[in-house]
C-alpha cells in the first residue's frame, strides 16, 4: 500500500503500519479507494512476507473500522509454493492469518497456459524436483519453443517489456 517502502529491517509490523496510515490519512482520496474497496487480488502470493500481510491486515482493519481480518475485505490470492520466497522476512505460508483466514483451492493447470501445449509440458517438466529420463525432453522444448537472446538491446524485445529476476 502506501508508505512502507524505505523502511529498515529494524522497523516492527505495527510501526511500518502506523508509519502507512498516517500516509493514508494525510490522502483523502487514497483513505476513499481502501474504504470503498471490496475485492483485492493478489498475484503471486508467495513473495509477500507473513509481516507484510499483518501490515496489510492493520492497515485494512483501522480504515475501514473492522475487527475482521483485512477489514472484511474479500482477498483472492494465486500462488505457487515452488516459486519464489519472499525477498525479506517469513514466508507467507508460515503466516498465523493464512492457516486461520484463508480457504484453499488447488489449481492443476495454467490459466495463462491454457492455449499453449507446449509451455504446459515445460511448467510441468520444470515442477518436478528429480531428473529423470522423461526431463531430458525440457531441454528439447526449450530449444524448439524459447528465443534465446544476447542481450537486453535485441529489437525482438517489446518496448513494454517487464524484467523479472529471481534471487535464489
């Protein structure tokens, strides 16, 4: 939300909260959006640590003037437990609000592969912890499926393109 970036490490939960809520309150129109929300979804779950949930939960329960967990807002999360950790802190999935506050539905294939047999073959090669005989066929359809580029000048890549760099 607002205001928690450029926190130390040192910086507890509670006081990065109260540190976005005064940034809030001081936005009237920011303070309207949150009160008015009735639907977050967030992306990519796993990457946000347990503190930045509880932060999220403060701030939600204060503005909007509920005891239920994010205010009563209705949260839709996706996530993948084998991707990547959160950057800093706990990982989400050790979170008390997550055992006590969220329902669980696994999914057993991609949206966004849906259309595309080959990159369903590949998710699922790439899922498995084990190399076997079958995940020598990844290396196959990486070769026939993935441009492979020299660098980040190629014209190949869109102007709106987004990087994503993992960490561990």
């Amino acid at each position: 939300l607002v205001g928690m970036k450029g926190r130390s490490d040192t910086t507890s939960p509670g006081r990065a909260a109260e540190l976005a809520l005064q940034s809030i309150y001081r936005r009237p129109e920011m303070l309207e959006f949150l009160r008015r929300l009735d639907f977050l979804n967030l992306d990519e779950l796993g990457i946000f640590s347990a503190e930045c949930l509880g932060i999220f939960d403060i701030i939600l329960r204060c503005v909007r003037g509920s005891s239920n967990f994010m205010g009563g807002l209705f949260v839709f999360c996706i996530m993948d437990h084998l991707q990547l950790l959160p950057f800093k802190g706990t990982p989400i999935l050790l979170s008390l609000h997550v055992v006590t506050d969220f329902t669980f539905h696994r999914v057993t294939e991609s949206v966004r592969a849906s259309n595309d047999l080959a990159l369903r073959e590949i998710i699922d090669l790439t899922r498995t912890m084990q190399w076997t005989d079958e995940k020598k066929r990844l290396t196959m359809l990486l070769r026939e499926n993935i441009i492979f580029l020299d660098n980040f000048d190629d014209p190949a890549i869109p102007a709106d393109a987004v990087y994503v760099f993992g960490r561990k």
